[in-house]
C-alpha cells in the first residue's frame, strides 16, 4: 500500500475510534432492570403506527411512524440511506426522532452516514463495541463532524420511552464479548407496543442473543422482524416457539434468499411471512388490528 494511502486509512480509523470514545453513554436506568418487558398502563391509542421494511435486497432498513414521530432502525447498505431519505422527504418530512443502529456490519450501518449528512437527527443509539467495517468509520466520522452524540447502550442496560401512543423498549446485548466474528450477537433489539400489537425488531441476533431474547419472556408478538435475514439456526424452533408472531418479515435477496428451513418452519406455524424479495412490507397498526401490504 502507498505511504499516502496508508496514513490516510490509518487517520480515518484513528478518527471514527475517537469519534466513539467521545460520545455519551447510557445505563439504562430510566428502562428498569434488563430481561423484563412493562406492558402496564399503555398510552389510550389515539392514533396509528405504521411500519415499513423496504426491499433492499439483503439488509436492514426500516421506517416506524406514530402520529408524530419518525423512527429508523438500521439504513441498509451504503446508498440506501437515500431510499429513507427519499421516502420521508415525499412526505414532507426533514427530521428522524431516534435513529437505531442495531450492530455496525454494512448492510446495517451503510446508509446511515448519509441520513446524518442531509436530514435532522435528534437522537442516536447504538451499541457498545468498535465496528470492523468501512461503512462504520464512514458512519462515526460523519457524526464528528455533524457534532452529533450517540447513545452508546452499554451492556445489559434498557430504555423506554413514548412517543405519541406507542411505547417503545430498546434492548442492549448483555455480554461485552460473543466470540470471534460474533458481531451479530451485539444487536440492539426493540420492542414496541401500540394498543394490542406488539413488534419485534430483532436485528441479526444469532444463537446466544436470541437466547437472551428468550429469556426476556416477551410472550406472544404480533409482528416480528425475523433475525439475521432468515437464516435457521439451532434456536429457531425454540425462538418461534417463544414469540409466536402472527406476521414476520425476512429482509432477504433472490441471491441470498431465506433458508428453506425457516421458511418451512413459519408454515408450519401459521406465520404469514414476507420476503422482502417481494417488494417493501408496509405493517400499519390501528391498535386493535394489524394490516400488512407489500409492494403497494
């Protein structure tokens, strides 16, 4: 590698470390004590919540809307950021309340520098560990040098908060050490209720963060964001079987589609699933039902 590339690589690293090491934290003690979920006295619904996953082959990008609030959780790959932008910008919208980056691999983190860069951010929360990949530097040095802070989620630690009539509950992992190439078990994980519908968000948790789930006792979901793109694992029965959700959602390509074990799998349980091979998923919740549409 040329001298001059070399510095330069070595800056931008040296750069986005900085970056992480000069942001806030959170210890969670505003969302209670972590692996409990309070479904006491939920907010009246006095509006709807609308949910959508956009097709974007194999990555994460989604958008939750109150009546009032603007939620994104995950930005896909780097150029995916400019479907959210563009999607909220038809609307009329110029700012994200909370921006949620579950885990920093790029087809998670990739669009998020851009949203940074041309939309309002209020609140960013991420989690507790220093990302490998180049959309991940790309991503800290833009909070840099928009002077932005994050809300790094320590281990163990929880958040909850309202927005209009929905209640929200941000999940930190609770080890600070999955293995070698175990980013995937650093997910954040988002529980949201609004009136009798419950969503998962559940990021790409594999064996052992889905085994914290689980622990969590979070009961049946009407609506679950399946992990890691489809992918079956040793836990999946027992994770279906713990959740039981009505409606799931696989963020998948025709390249790199779901596992045909998965797919079998939420058959055989009845679960409605949809691939976003087949369009984005629109879930809109009045409180009492569920409507899901794709590619309308």
């Amino acid at each position: 590698m040329p001298v001059r590339a070399y510095w330069k690589k070595l800056t931008a690293v040296i750069s986005a470390i900085a970056a992480l090491f000069s942001v806030s934290g959170c210890n969670g003690s505003s969302g209670g004590k972590q692996g409990s979920v309070s479904k006491a006295d939920p907010p009246a619904v006095t509006g709807s919540v609308t949910v959508t996953v956009f097709d974007v082959g194999k990555a994460d990008a989604m958008v939750v809307q109150t009546a009032n609030k603007v939620t994104v959780i995950d930005a896909g790959n780097k150029g995916d950021g400019k479907v959210i932008e563009r999607f909220l910008t038809a609307q009329g919208i110029d700012t994200i309340n909370t921006l949620m980056i579950t885990h920093y691999d790029k087809d998670h983190v990739g669009g998020a520098a851009r949203l940074i860069n041309r939309m309002n951010i209020e609140k960013i929360y991420t989690p507790d560990y220093v990302g490998t990949a180049e959309e991940y530097t790309g991503f800290m040095e833009k909070v840099t040098e928009k002077g932005k802070e994050l809300t790094v989620m320590k281990a163990g630690s929880d958040l909850t908060w309202k927005d209009d009539d929905a209640v929200f509950q941000l999940f930190a992992a609770n080890r600070t050490n999955y293995g070698k190439n175990e980013e995937n078990d650093f997910s954040l994980v988002l529980y949201m209720q609004h009136g009798e519908n419950s969503f998962l968000f559940s990021g790409d948790a594999e064996e052992a963060r889905q085994n914290e789930i689980m622990s969590m006792k979070l009961g049946e979901v009407t609506f679950l964001k399946y992990p890691y793109h489809g992918c079956y694992l040793s836990t999946t029965e027992n994770f279906l079987n713990a959740c039981k959700p009505k409606y799931a959602v696989i963020c998948c390509s025709e390249k790199e589609d779901a596992d045909p074990s998965t797919v079998q799998t939420l058959k055989d349980r009845g679960v409605k699933a949809y691939y976003t091979t087949g369009g984005t998923v629109t879930a809109v919740s009045d409180g009492k039902t569920l409507t899901v549409t794709q590619g309308e």
